[in-house]
C-alpha cells in the first residue's frame, strides 16, 4: 500500500508541474500576443513643410495608434498644429520637432501653420485622417 501512496503522489506532482507549466507557457504566449498588438499600433511619419505647403498634405492613420510625428522646416521656420489634440510644435531648417501622440479620436483634423510671415504660411494646412474601429 506505501508503494500505491507514493506512486500516486509522484503521479499527481507531476500533473501539477505539467498544469503550471503548461499555465506559464499560456500566458506567456498571450503576454507576447499583447506586445505584438502593441507594436502594430505604432507609426511613424514624417511631414515637412515649405512656404507653400506641407507634404504630405494628408495623413491616415487608424485609431489608438501611437503616433511619432518628425516635424521638418525646408525653408521658413513654421509651425505644425492640430487643435483637436492640443499639438502645437515649430521646427527650424536642420531642427526638426519630433513628438508623439496617441490617435484616440476617430475623425478628420485639420493641420495648419498659424505663423503669418511670410506671407501666406497661415494659410498652410493638410488633414488627419483617424479611421476608426
């Protein structure tokens, strides 16, 4: 009857130490699963913009993406703004503005340039484009 009881106790051991491993593994799959979801929802773009415009005039990009944004000046030093997500960001010639946001809105907003000089840099505007779910 001893070699019955300890042949039942390894038996069971070894059922618990397959159930936790086979948990751990479990949740490290999900837990990678996550980290890929989270990296496909990054982005990076880059706008530059000139005296008559910036390029590109129109950004698309899918809702509760992670955003980075490299602002370029090729002339003038000019604003980049997206009132709806409070982004208000100037770059010089040879110093760009790198900043990130997270797209939480789905929607179309404008970006536009406020400067006035020189002249017409206030009418300088593209859109975002945030597709949503």
């Amino acid at each position: 009857m001893d070699t019955f009881s300890h042949h039942t106790r390894t038996t069971i051991w070894l059922g618990l130490g397959a159930t936790v491993l086979s948990l751990t593994l479990l949740a490290l799959v999900v837990s990678a699963g996550q980290l890929d979801a989270q990296e496909e929802n990054r982005r990076e773009v880059s706008v530059s913009a000139r005296h008559n415009g910036f390029n590109p005039a129109h950004l698309e990009v899918h809702q509760n993406d992670l955003i980075k944004v490299t602002f370029t000046a090729e002339d003038a030093p000019p604003r980049f703004n997206i009132a709806e997500y409070r982004i208000a960001k100037r770059a010089r010639p040879g110093h760009p503005a790198v900043f990130e946001f997270r797209a939480d809105r789905a929607g179309k907003f404008p970006y536009y340039c406020t400067l006035t000089s020189p002249a017409g840099a206030h009418e300088i505007t593209g859109e975002l484009v945030v597709v949503g779910h």
